[in-house]
C-alpha cells in the first residue's frame, strides 16, 4: 500500500468512528470531570493523531478505545499545568488528581467502550439548564450535529446557536451537573426534553443521503435512543409514540431520493422501495401507545405518518383523517412545523385556497425573522400559490425556499417544480 493510500485509509476509518460513535466518545470522556466543551477539544486532537498514528501503525482492534485513552492523556496534561489549574478550578484539578483513573491504553484497545450517552442526555436536561438548549445541546454533544444545522432547524443564525450551545456546556462544567439518572421523582420532568432530543436527531437527519446505509447514520442512531427509552420507559406511552413515529419515517427513506439524487415528494414516492417490515413494526408500537389512553404529541405525528405508510396496502391517502389529527396536534403542541404541515394537508383536502388561509395560523405563531427563515413555510406556500394559479406568488415563494435550502436534493426539485411554472 502506498502513503496516499495509507493516508487515506486512517483517515477514512477515523471518519467511520466519528460518524458512528461521536456521542459515545463524548459521554464516556466528560462523564468523570463533566467539562463537555473539554472532552470535544480532546477527542478532536485524538482524531487528529489517529490519522497520523494509524496510519504508520495499523487502526487498533478497538479504535473506540483507543481514541478515549489518547482524549483523556490529553487532558491529564493539561490538566497537570499550573496555568490550567488555575484558570479552570476544581474541575481542572478532579482531572490531575492521580487517584482518578483515566484508562489503561492497553486495556481500552481490548474492552468495549461503555455506552454513557443516555447518562448524557440526561445531564443536557437538568433544570439548572436553560429548557431551550436543552435540545440543541443535545443534539450536539450526543449525537454530534454542527452548530450550524441544529440552527437551520431552529431557524435561528449559526453565530447564535453556538454562543448558547457555548453557554450551556459551562453552565454543566461550573455546576458540576452529573452524568447520571435522575430520581424516581425527577424523572417524568427531564423524560420530556430527552424526548424531544431523540426526536430532533431524527428531524435532522432527514436531510442526509437517502442511499446510505439505514444501520449506520444518524436516523438510525435516533431510532435506536428511542428504542431505548422506550424499554427504560414501558409505561410511558410518547416513548412508544415516539419510537413509532421515527420507524415510520425511516421505513419511507430509499424513496425520498430518485437516481438523481432529487427529492421525492411523499405522494410520488415509490411504495415498493418502503420497508414494510419497519412499518409493521412501527405499527405494533404504536398500538401499544395507545393501549395506555394517554395520547400526545408523538402518538399524534406517529398516527399521521401511520395513515400516509397505508398507502402501500390501499394506494390512496386519507387526507381528511390527516388534516384531524393535525387539528388535535396543534391543539396540544401548536408549533411551525405542525402548522405548515396541518395547512398543506388542508388544501389537499379543501383546495389551495383553504390551505393558504390555514397558513395564517404560521404567521401567529412567529413572525419576523423566524417565520422569514422557516423553509417549509416558503415551500408549502410555493405549492399552494402554484395549484391556485397564482404564478407570481409561487415563483416568489419558490425562490425564498430555494434560497433557505441546504439539502442538495430538495434543492433540485424546488428549482424544477419553479423553473415548471
């Protein structure tokens, strides 16, 4: 093998652990000094050296191991200069101490690596937490979003989510907020917020490659948290609810994208490329939500992806059932998304006319630059104006989403369906 080849080769096997095991790697790092923003700096210079070291040496057997022990020798030597102490404190110190264990280099390579990252969700979640980081904090630290995407979904400016994301993981170190379970009595307020973090890890994700491997991204990483909770949480039915809505969603993926790479609206996707397996599995837990007759926000979205999943066995889409239920969200958890998606089920049942006007609704929940800056907002409209016969309004809207698109797929089919007009 060649140097180029070698070079390569490191570095490809360091991307496939950081795409894979980013939280895991974070959690397992920060969990003894609770220093977030440390643990990402040290596991960012470990990358860097694997690169280097794996390539002269060969990746280890247990590359996971060998990344947290490289992380946590570099924080024991910062840890160890007296300009450190001084500026960090006490937790600074808790990392010099000699009788705290940072891992055995020979055996990290050879024993798994614990899986802390739910320990970590939690700790996002304290109360001591500001609620509306709790999320994006989440999502960063855990399932290792950039900044720059968990503010596209946010709709909010990239420099403003980092500041706050900057903000919360010194609020953790200062604190000295645990990596633990909360109390029996804690739990059923930070369940919430853990929820709703697996759910914008799944949100998210919805951008990415829809021909890559289901097992090995980002959705599948959110499915599996929330198969998690959902058997730490048996009685809890927005766990199941939760659980059933993103299997739904990832049964539908290979077909969001065609050859060309382009978006594939949900009524022209294939139903043949769906996996039907997910969907009745989606389906069983589902059920057991409702069985507890506690319905919620999740129940609600994951009974409206339940109804457009159906298409495969009747061929067509209940679009007044749909249009209900999204009454029933908006009425329990008004938010944009919700709204946008309630106005366009609308005018497939009652006409554009009707599904403009119900976007009045997006305009009471945010104004100004939120709503300015909300991509479906700008899509739906695009369509609704386009099927009233309002071409002007249409190219407009059309534009503004196009321009507030990052995804390369959706891109492309929005400039067709304006170049179309």
């Amino acid at each position: 093998m060649n140097g180029r080849s070698e070079i390569d080769g490191s570095r490809a096997a360091a991307e496939r652990v950081a795409r894979e095991s980013y939280g895991k790697l974070v959690a397992v790092i920060a969990a003894r000094t609770g220093d977030i923003a440390a643990a990402e700096d040290a596991l960012s210079d470990a990358f860097s050296r694997a690169i280097q070291t794996w390539q002269r040496d060969g990746v280890p057997d247990n590359p996971e191991g060998w990344l947290v022990t490289v992380a946590r020798n570099r924080l024991a030597d910062i840890a160890r200069s007296a300009a450190m102490r001084r500026s960090a404190g006490p937790v600074t110190d808790a990392m010099a101490d000699p009788n705290v264990e940072l891992g055995d280099p020979f055996g990290l390579e050879t024993d798994a690596v614990p899986d802390r990252r739910l320990l970590l969700l939690f700790a996002c979640a304290h109360p001591a937490i500001d609620e509306t980081i709790h999320t994006p904090l989440m999502l960063q630290t855990v399932l290792g979003f950039e900044a720059s995407d968990i503010a596209a979904g946010y709709a909010v400016p990239a420099a403003t989510m980092a500041q706050r994301l900057v903000r919360a993981k010194r609020k953790i170190r200062d604190a000295r907020i645990p990596f633990a379970v909360p109390s029996q009595e804690e739990y059923p307020a930070r369940v919430g917020a853990v929820l709703e973090a697996v759910y914008g890890a799944y949100s998210l994700a919805w951008s990415d490659d829809a021909h890559g491997d289901v097992t090995s991204d980002v959705g599948a990483e959110a499915l599996w948290l929330a198969s998690v909770m959902a058997d730490q949480l048996p009685d809890e039915p927005e766990a199941l609810g939760l659980l059933a809505l993103i299997a739904y969603s990832l049964a539908r993926r290979l077909a969001r994208s065609d050859k060309a790479g382009r978006f594939v609206p949900l009524d022209n996707q294939d139903t043949s490329l769906w996996d039907a397996k997910l969907i009745r599995k989606a389906g069983v837990v589902l059920e057991r939500a409702a069985l507890k007759g506690r319905p919620g926000r999740f129940q609600l979205e994951a009974a409206i992806q339940a109804l457009h999943c159906d298409r495969v066995n009747t061929g067509t889409t209940d679009w007044a059932a749909i249009a209900q239920l999204h009454d029933g969200l908006l009425a329990i958890a008004p938010t944009l998304g919700g709204a946008v998606a309630r106005a366009a089920a609308i005018g497939n049942v009652a006409g554009p006319s009707a599904g403009l006007a119900a976007l009045e609704v997006c305009e009471n929940l945010a104004r100004g630059e939120t709503l300015s800056r909300f991509q479906p907002y700008w899509a739906a409209r695009a369509r609704l104006h386009r099927e009233a016969g309002d071409t002007a309004s249409a190219r407009k809207a059309y534009e503004k989403a196009v321009e507030l698109t990052s995804d390369a797929g959706l891109k492309l089919w929005l400039q067709k369906e304006r170049d179309g007009l």
